[in-house]
C-alpha cells in the first residue's frame, strides 16, 4: 500500500506540473501579445518550455508504465493491492464477487 500511494502521490505531482507548465506557457504567449517587442523576441523561451512540456509528458508515460508493471508485479507475487485511483472500480468489482 504504501507503495500505491506513493506512485499515486508521484503521479500527482507530474500532473500538476505539467498543468504549471502549461499555465507558463500560456503566460509567455500573453506576456509577447501584451509587449510591444517583435514575436520572435519570445520564441525561443516559448520553445525551451514546450520542450520541457513535450518532456515533462514523456516522464509522465513512463510512470504509468512502471505504476503498470508494479500491479503486474504484485500480482505475480499475490500481493493483495488496491491502487488509490481505483478504488471505485475495485470496489464494484468485489460486489461483483461477493454477489457470484
């Protein structure tokens, strides 16, 4: 459990810095509108924080994927888990059990 929790913990911070990461973006755009300089002046920050966005979603895929492979993991080994993001569903799914 403590692991689950500490992926999803992981998993919400990725999320929220990715959202950061995007509102910072944004920020430059309307900071280039606002500005009287020319639009080039503010490209190349523009790129270096798309860049780190396009990063930033890459890392992102690479934790579901271990967050994947540690629920494989568990239940090879019969670790009994519930993920934190599925608790809903795990909980229906054992209704489902219960009631068969």
């Amino acid at each position: 459990m403590r692991i689950s929790r500490s992926i999803k913990s992981v998993e919400t911070g990725m999320d929220e810095l990715l959202a950061m990461a995007g509102e910072l973006l944004a920020e430059i755009a309307r900071g280039r509108i606002a500005t009287t300089e020319d639009a080039y002046e503010g490209q190349r920050p523009m790129m270096r924080v798309a860049n780190m966005q396009r990063n930033l979603m890459e890392a992102r895929s690479e934790l579901v994927r271990a967050h994947s492979d540690l629920s494989k993991l568990a239940e090879r080994m019969d670790i009994p888990y519930e993920c934190p993001d599925n608790r809903g569903e795990l909980r229906d799914l054992d209704l489902e059990r219960a009631v068969a």
